[in-house]
C-alpha cells in the first residue's frame, strides 16, 4: 500500500472506542444551546395535539407555564411563544397583534410570574391575527411594507411589555428591525433583546407550522414578495449585515438543514450570535420516518442537532428541545 502517509495516518486509530472518539470530537452540543418553540391556545388546563407534528401539541396558558416549568429544570435556557388565534380576532388590520391581553401575552406574563429565570421569546410577525394568513398587511393584494412595520412596532412593544426577554420578528419587511430598536429605546425597553429572522426562505418545510397556528387555509397567494429565494445566497449576507446595523442583537438562519450553507456562510462572515430554526417540516421528516421505523429518531434527532453546531450556529430552535435535554441529561 504506497498511497498518501498510510499507514503512517490511519484515520482509525481515533475511532478505536467511545472515550477515543469523544476526546477528538471537533463539535459538541449541550443543552444550552435550545430554544424550544411551544403553540398556545386557549382555554384551561388542556392541549390539542398538533396532527402533522407528532408529539407537539397546542397548550393552554397554565400547561405552557408548566413547559416553562419543565424547561427550566431541564436546562433549556428559552421558550419562544407561537398563538392559534381563533378565527374571530383575526382583522384586515390585525389588531389583536398588539392587544396587551392577547393570548401571546397572557402566556407570557403567566410564565413570567412563575419561572422568571427563563428566557421568553415572542415572534413579531402578523400572520396569527391577519385574515389573509400573511405576516404583513394586505391592501389591494400588496404587503404594504412601511403600514405593517408601524404595526409590527405596536406588537413588539405590547410583547415588552408583557415581559418578554427577546423578540424574534420573523416578518421580513424592511426596516423593521430598526424601527422596533428605535421604539424599545424610546419607550424604556433598553435590555429586551431581538433575534432577527434575518434570512428566512419563503420554504415549502413551514407547512406543519401553518397547521399549527391555525393560518393554513387562510393564507391567499404565498409570501415569495417579502421571503427569501431559496436561491440566494449572498442576498443572506446581505440582510443579516442590514439587520445587526439596524440594532439586532442575534440573527437566524431559517429553515435548518436545508440551509446549512447558508448558517457557515454567515457564521464566517459575522461575529453576532447565529441560530438556525430547524422548522416544523423537518421535524415531521424525522418523526414521520422514526415513527414508521424508516429511521433511528433518537439517532437521527441528534445527528441534526450536530450538523448546526457543525456549520457555526450557536444556537437551535428545535421542537426537540425538551426530548434532547432529556437525553442529555442521562447522558
Ligand atoms: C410566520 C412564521 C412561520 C414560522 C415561524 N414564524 C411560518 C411562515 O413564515 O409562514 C415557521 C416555523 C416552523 O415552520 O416551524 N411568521
């Protein structure tokens, strides 16, 4: 055998056993690297099972404070929030977005009270309140930009409020990020983060998220003219260099692992805390395939996980969250 160094390198000898190969390990992960999103819903001591996310379900305020709860002993550092808003307080105009007593922000004074050591994340977006399914306003067929960005701003400082710890816009219009900055300031919010959806691509693997949040059949046309191409890369960089200068504190790269190029792209290029949101597609994926036995789940839970840390993000939003600091915590 004559080619390369072998056998002066033989790659396998790091392999031999566990110990071995956990000392040479380039990446790891732990539990403080989750966010883990819940759905809300209304009502009392009860949850409805989401059907295209197994094992996800929508919970009322009292069992999101008890996730919140689980959270907390477990290690997760932050919960974000996601509302299925009834039918009847979706507007034209959204208004329920910044209603200081919407169900968003119930929860989060609910969990606020009780575990204040967690980190709470809303999403800014309009989508749960607008009849039209989109996260911006609609008037004569357009996403107005500029009318939706004042709204936005209303709901973000209805969310400060209320006590969240970061605000996550995931609407894409422009000038959002700077303008809810600006307001934060203004009106005392000083230490409320946000974690800008800075690359989000308009994606077919948000579908089960739809589902969840009652938005599915509402939605009229797609969200190509404010989302991402999913043919774009440098536009990523683009954006997320716009998004820190206008004042987010962390940005994120959306969906997951169809986009881990993009995460390593970024992750190169920039020095702000970077998170993926492996979204709700990619978690019916490998549930879906786990649970017809095509896939080790556990397995395959955590080889994605790794693939993040792997690619330069400092963070996962994951509906596997509590599943994983389980497993972790076992060791
Ligand atoms: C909308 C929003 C979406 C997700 C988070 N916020 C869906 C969309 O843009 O249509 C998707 C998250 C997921 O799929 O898990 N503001």
């Amino acid at each position: 055998m004559t080619t390369g160094s072998f056998p002066a390198t033989r790659f396998r000898r790091t392999k031999t056993k566990d110990a071995m190969r956990r000392l040479v390990r380039e990446t790891g992960f732990s539990v403080d690297d989750l966010i883990w999103p819940i759905f809300l819903r209304d009502g009392e001591d009860d949850e409805t099972p989401v059907a295209s996310m197994p094992g996800v379900s929508r919970l009322t305020v009292d069992r999101a404070v008890k996730a919140a709860e689980e959270a907390a002993r477990l290690g997760i550092p932050a919960i974000c929030l996601f509302p299925y808003t009834d039918i009847s307080l979706k507007t034209e105009l959204c208004e329920e977005a910044w209603n200081p007593d919407n169900l968003s922000n119930r929860t989060t004074r609910a969990i606020k009270d009780a575990v204040p050591e967690i980190v709470v994340m809303t999403d800014v977006a309009l989508d749960p309140y607008n009849i039209n399914g989109h996260d911006g306003i609609v008037r004569d067929g357009i996403i107005v930009n500029d009318e939706s960005v004042e709204a936005l701003v209303r709901m973000a400082l209805a969310q400060a409020a209320a006590g969240a710890d970061i605000l996550g816009p995931s609407d894409m219009m422009d000038g959002r990020i700077g303008a809810m900055r600006k307001a934060l300031e203004s009106a005392g919010y000083q230490d409320v983060a946000i974690l800008s959806y800075s690359a989000k691509y308009a994606s077919a693997f948000y579908g089960p998220f739809r589902d969840a949040v009652g938005a599915s059949g509402l939605l009229t046309g797609d969200k190509k003219t404010y989302q991402m191409d999913p043919g774009n890369t440098d536009e990523a960089l683009r954006l997320i260099e716009r998004d820190l200068n206008e004042g987010a504190d962390m940005v994120m790269v959306k969906p997951g692992m169809p986009y881990l190029d993009i995460c390593r792209r970024v992750s190169e290029r920039f020095n702000a805390p970077l998170f993926a949101y492996q979204v709700s597609g990619e978690y019916a994926m490998i549930r879906a395939a786990a649970e017809n036995g095509w896939i080790d789940g556990e397995r395959a839970m955590l080889e994605s996980l790794m693939a993040f840390k792997r690619a330069g993000c400092d963070g996962i939003l994951t509906y596997f969250a509590p599943e994983v600091a389980r497993l972790l915590a076992r060791g």
